[in-house]
C-alpha cells in the first residue's frame, strides 16, 4: 500500500476535477424538477467506476430513483466488501445565504464549497478514487461491491425492496459507509452510533379560508398561535419530551460508556463561538455531546402559513404548518413513535381546531461493535494514516438504512467517515476540506488491506 502515495499525489488535480464535475449536477431528489440530474448524477458514477475499473457496472431501476451497482470480483476464497453512498443531495435553500452558488463549486481556504461537498458525494467519491489506485497499483486485496443510491436524502424509500429482491449479488461481508464525521483533523474517530429518525408533518386547520384580521380577529382561533402553542407544550421546562410513552424504551448508556465519551476532545466554549451562540440549550443532567448523541430529541424543521410575502397583508389564516422531526436512540421504534407523537399532538388540540399528522419517513438507531474484524481494520487503518489510534463515537445523525442492511443482508458496517460537523451538510456554505477528501483516499486502501488479512486469517 505504501506504493499508493505517490500515485495519489500524482493523481490530485484529477481526483478532484472529477468530483467538482460531480458537484456541477444539482441532483436534488427532493424535488422532481431536478429529476433529469439525478439521473444524470447517477450515470456519472456509472462510468466513472467503470474507468476506475469494475468488472461490471450497470445503473438498477427502482420506483424512484436509480441504484448504481458496480463489482469487480477476485476470488471467492477472499472477503468481499460491500460500498455503499448516495448521489442525491439536499435542496439548497435558503439560496441567498450561499456565499458561492451551491452547484458552482469553489476551492477556497483549504475546502471544496458546493451542496454534497460532503454529503455524500464528497465521501462516496473518494472510494471509488480509493478502488481505481488499488486496481491500477495491482493492490486491490479483496472482491469489491458498490450500491450508490439517489434517494437518501428522502429516506431511502425504495433501498429495502431493492436489497431485499437482489440478496445474492449485494452478498458481502461488511458494509463499508462513509457518509458521517470525524471529531477533528488531529483527532480521528469512528462512528459506533446512530440515531434513528421519525420524521412527520402536521397541518392545524381553524377557519375554512383566510379571514380578515380586522374584521375576525379575537374571535375566531388563529391556526398558526394555536400550532406555536401545541409544540411549546411539547418540551418541559427541563427540556424533556412531554409525549406520554416517548421514553418507555430508551436505552440507558452505561457509566463506563459515558465515561469515554467525555474524555472526547471537546471545548463548549469553542462549539459556542463556532455557532454564534450564548449559551447551549438542552435537556437537564445530560452534557452537549450527550443530548446529541445518546438521548432522543424533538425538533421543528420547519413551520409555516399565512402572509409571509414582502410588505403587510392583515389576515387570519386559515391554516398552519410544520415539519418536525425526532431523533431516536436504539430500542426507539420510529413507527410507534410516530403513532404515540399522533395520538398526544391529537388529544392536546383545542376544540376550535382540527389537525391532521402525516408521516413521511424513519428509521431505527444503530449501534455498531467495536470488537469485529471490520472495526479493527478501521481503527488500524486510521492509525496507519493519521499516526494516532481513532476514537469510538456515538453521533447524533441518522442513517437508518444501517439496521436494514443488517436485516435484510445479514452484515455488519462500518460508518467510516471523514467529514467534519463544521461542514455545514444540509446547509448553506456546505464544504469538505481537501485534507479530508484526499486523507479518505489514502486511508481506504489499508482497510482493505487489514480487513482481508484478519478475515483470511480467521
């Protein structure tokens, strides 16, 4: 592997030309007017893992959008490692808070500026770098499988079908995912922990259309006070979920546990100033790294109705809107949070409304051992690149799809990020640092490596 890094270091300009192509393409799966370009995303990945150098590579329809699949096969005496990353991004908005336009990217201070710098492109993009230098070095030490989809940034919806009708061609040994963060560029980490996701929309209805403030106002509710009231209701004063049941199944974390996550590089003041806030907010007896990490939480993502258009309109809406979204831990099951979350939102609405709560997607928590082959492999590999043994880290993102390969395929993964929180994913100014894309490309090899001698060993 040590022959690599002057491949690499040839090859930098390349590497990153391709991805900043792949950052041109606005494949916005959550609206169907870029769904041209989320084809075209996908056809890309097609054929760059053919250059890199597949035995096979082909773009696998689903009901939504496409499944990239790719493999190059050795032996069926060795290991096979399963990839697996998105090609689909967040929309952009809000537009006017990019400092750059999101699908024009830009190199500046180090990163690469672009919506999906880092999630996933970025990261997905550095494996197939990572399996063209093993293959083009006459390294690659395993069979390799890639399943690039379109549509994790709207849950994925149609992953499970497709993995459950193709068991045998995703056949694998470990799932290799690299769509999460590092504690730092000095402090390597690996995640262990996932949270899970309930993720609904909600709708208050008052009167059947819009009303005259002047003429109706004091005397017919306002949907959207009535909304802003039903969610402050949600959270006690120590910031704990009011929903009756909401913790009936949470997962205690043992001392020891929390013990090694505080000992965690971390300076609250730092994580203050980088958000330009006073003062952290959360729930009571628990620390910042915790609430994030290891407890469940309940958010608006986005709330709406009425007038919100330039200038004054006195009305009285007829209707009110939010998304929420709640983070879970493991043993939280997204469907029967949902249905306790409908049932209380429902029983605390006052007469003069009505309400409506629509499901959109979940998925369950993940926690991943630290005692498999794979991890070792990892953590080795991260030594081997960083000098400095990684830590093992509960976050507080979501990738459900980590329970379901686990079910429906049998295998274990391994969340093998290199991103930074500071990244900004899913907001405006979304960037990857250029140490952390070419860092990913360097280190990916000796997973291999270890990972096939541990396993061929066993």
């Amino acid at each position: 592997m040590n022959t690599l890094q002057p491949y690499l270091e040839q090859n930098k300009e390349k590497y990153l030309n391709e991805l900043l192509e792949l950052l041109r393409i606005p494949s916005i799966s959550a609206d169907e007017k870029y769904a041209a370009d989320v084809n075209r995303a996908a056809l890309f990945v097609k054929e760059q893992l053919l250059n890199a150098g597949v035995d096979k590579a082909e773009i696998c329809e689903t009901n939504g959008y496409p499944v990239v699949y790719a493999e190059k096969f050795l032996d069926a005496k060795l290991p096979t490692v399963l990839v697996y990353g998105h090609y689909d991004v967040q929309p952009a908005d809000p537009l006017d808070l990019w400092t750059s336009p999101p699908f024009e990217p830009v190199v500046k201070d180090g990163n690469i500026y672009a919506r999906g710098a880092c999630d996933d492109k970025g990261q997905m993009y550095m494996h197939v770098k990572a399996f063209e230098m093993m293959v083009k070095n006459n390294v690659l030490p395993c069979n390799v499988k890639f399943m690039i989809e379109g549509e994790e940034e709207v849950g994925s919806v149609n992953l499970e079908a497709f993995a459950e009708a193709n068991r045998e061609k995703l056949k694998a040994d470990v799932m290799l995912i690299s769509d999460t963060s590092m504690i730092a560029n000095d402090v390597p980490s690996i995640t262990t922990g996932l949270r899970g996701l309930a993720y609904l929309e909600v709708e208050v209805t008052g009167p059947n259309l819009d009303l005259h403030s002047g003429v109706y106002g004091g005397a017919v509710a306002n949907p959207i006070n009535i909304l802003c009231d039903m969610i402050s209701s949600l959270h006690d004063a120590d910031r704990r979920i009011t929903i009756p049941g909401f913790y009936d199944d949470v997962d205690d974390v043992s001392k020891e546990e929390r013990d090694m996550m505080a000992s965690a590089p971390f300076s609250l003041d730092d994580y203050k100033a980088d958000l330009g806030i006073n003062e952290e907010l959360g729930e009571k007896n628990f620390s910042t790294l915790e609430r994030v990490s290891i407890r469940p939480t309940l958010d608006v993502n986005g709330i709406w109705g009425g007038y919100i258009g330039q200038g004054a309109k006195t009305v009285l809406p007829s209707k009110a809107h939010a998304k929420i979204s709640m983070r879970l831990v493991p043993n939280q099951k997204n469907e029967k949070i949902m249905q306790l979350f409908e049932a209380h939102f429902k029983k605390i609405a006052p007469p003069y409304v009505k309400v409506k709560v629509m499901p959109h997607h979940g998925g369950e928590a993940a926690v991943t051992p630290t005692t498999s082959v794979a991890y070792k492999a990892a953590s080795k590999a991260m030594e081997q690149t960083f000098g400095k043994t990684p830590i093992p880290l509960r976050t507080g993102g979501s990738i459900p799809l980590v329970t379901m390969f686990e079910e429906v395929l049998g295998i274990k993964s391994v969340l093998f990020g290199f991103g930074l929180d500071s990244d900004a994913i899913h907001s405006p100014n979304e960037k990857f640092g250029l140490f952390n894309y070419y860092k990913g490309i360097e280190t990916i090899p000796w997973f291999y490596k270890y990972f096939t001698e541990m396993s061929v060993g066993n």
